[in-house]
C-alpha cells in the first residue's frame, strides 16, 4: 500500500497512454501528482473486446495492493467495470468514476455496426451496441465495497464537430441529448454527478471544432478532474 491515494485513468476506445507529445487524458497526471495523487495510466488494446482490453488492465495492475481509484472515460469505463466483476478487481478497487461512459451501449454501435461501415470489424465497436451491453449488464452488477460515480454530457447539435455531428444527430433520434458519441441516459450509472456542457472529445482536452466561421465556446476539462482529485483525497481521508 503506497501512502499517496491511486488514480488509474483508463482510456476509452481508440485510445492511447500517450501519442508522441500528446497524452490522451491532457494535462491531467501532472494536475494530479502536484495535488500529491499517485497517478497509473494503463496502455490497453486501441481497438479491442471489452474482455481484451480488461485483461490487459488486470494485467497492468497485477502488482499493485490498492485501494485503487479507476477513472474511465468512455469505453475505459466499462473496462474497469468488467476488471472489477470478473476479474477479481473488487479486491483492491475502491471506487470506479466513469466519464461518458456508455453503459447502456451506444446507438452510433447500432448504426456502424448494421452498415457497411469498416469499423463493423472492430471487436471493441462491437462491444458496445446496446444488444451486447444489455447482456454485459446483465451478468455485471455493482458490488459492494465499490464506490460507482459518473458523468455524462451534452452540446446542442449545432455546437457538435462538423466531422461528428451525424453521430449526434442519430443518438439524438434514438436516445436523446448526447455528447455526440453517448447519450446523457447511456452514461449516467451509479451516483451521476453531474451533466458537462462539452463533447466527447472535449472532456480529454481534444477540441473537434474546426469551422473557421463561427466561434464556440470552449471547454476547460481540468476542474472536473480536480474536482475528482479532491473526492478521492476527502474519500480517502475519510477511511483513516
């Protein structure tokens, strides 16, 4: 057991520890270390099942005797999840926070999936239709012992990246307001904390807008992180 709290921030699909200068979760080790958090980033498989991408979280976190503090965002989510069912997480995770996470699945799955799109190939695209995640759901319960919180978050649909925009429009017809990847319903599990005015991308620094002609209003990710930061240190504080 090391002295300083564990966060393990856990990226979602497509995703990466760090792509040249650029780090996937922006900013935030650096915000946590100087607030004195010990801070794991996992490499998981980009595109993998969401039983390939758990395994290889478990396998990362093997040596390490918690408590663990796991933050996902998107699919990053419900790779902690499955390590903490399946895969003996419970024992040494304490609490899971989950950030636009699709728990329910994700329409834009449906839609690639019953199209002719390549990423239909995909094995974690797959996991993620709401057929697949209704049985995940099913034989993955919240366990006691384990603190489940979430974010979700929305833009109006002309505040949505040109480039994913349809994706928005689609969930919109389908389950409602979105973030233009998951809706608010899909992401919300266990304690929802709160709804963010920002996009998908946003919500890891990455900004999507690229229409010249007209301004939108940016979004600054980090006081959500420290605002986790600070739960962990006060949840922590609180167990001494």
């Amino acid at each position: 057991m090391h002295d300083q709290p564990t966060i393990v921030l856990i990226h979602g699909l497509f995703g990466f520890r760090k792509l040249l200068w650029i780090e996937y979760f922006q900013g935030v080790r650096s915000l946590y270390e100087s607030m004195g958090l010990r801070v794991i980033v996992p490499r998981l498989p980009p595109v993998g099942s969401l039983e390939q991408r758990a395994k290889s979280l478990a396998l990362q976190l093997e040596d390490e005797a918690g408590p663990l503090h796991l933050v996902g965002h998107s699919m990053g989510g419900l790779d902690a999840r499955y390590y903490i069912n399946h895969l003996h997480g419970a024992e040494k995770v304490a609490t899971l926070t989950t950030l636009v996470t699709p728990h329910r699945g994700s329409s834009v799955a449906d839609y690639v999936c019953a199209c002719r799109s390549p990423f239909k190939l995909l094995a974690g695209v797959r996991s993620l239709t709401t057929k697949n995640m209704q049985r995940f759901n099913a034989r993955t319960a919240d366990l006691p012992g384990v603190v489940y919180r979430s974010y979700s978050a929305t833009r109006k649909l002309d505040e949505q990246p040109w480039v994913v925009r349809r994706y928005a429009r689609y969930i919109q017809s389908q389950e409602g307001d979105n973030d233009s990847q998951v809706s608010i319903v899909s992401a919300e599990w266990g304690e929802h904390i709160k709804t963010l005015p920002c996009d998908h991308f946003e919500l890891i620094s990455k900004n999507l807008w690229l229409n010249p002609f007209r301004v939108r209003k940016p979004y600054n990710p980090m006081r959500v992180y420290r605002d986790i930061g600070e739960w962990v240190l006060h949840f922590e504080g609180g167990r001494k």
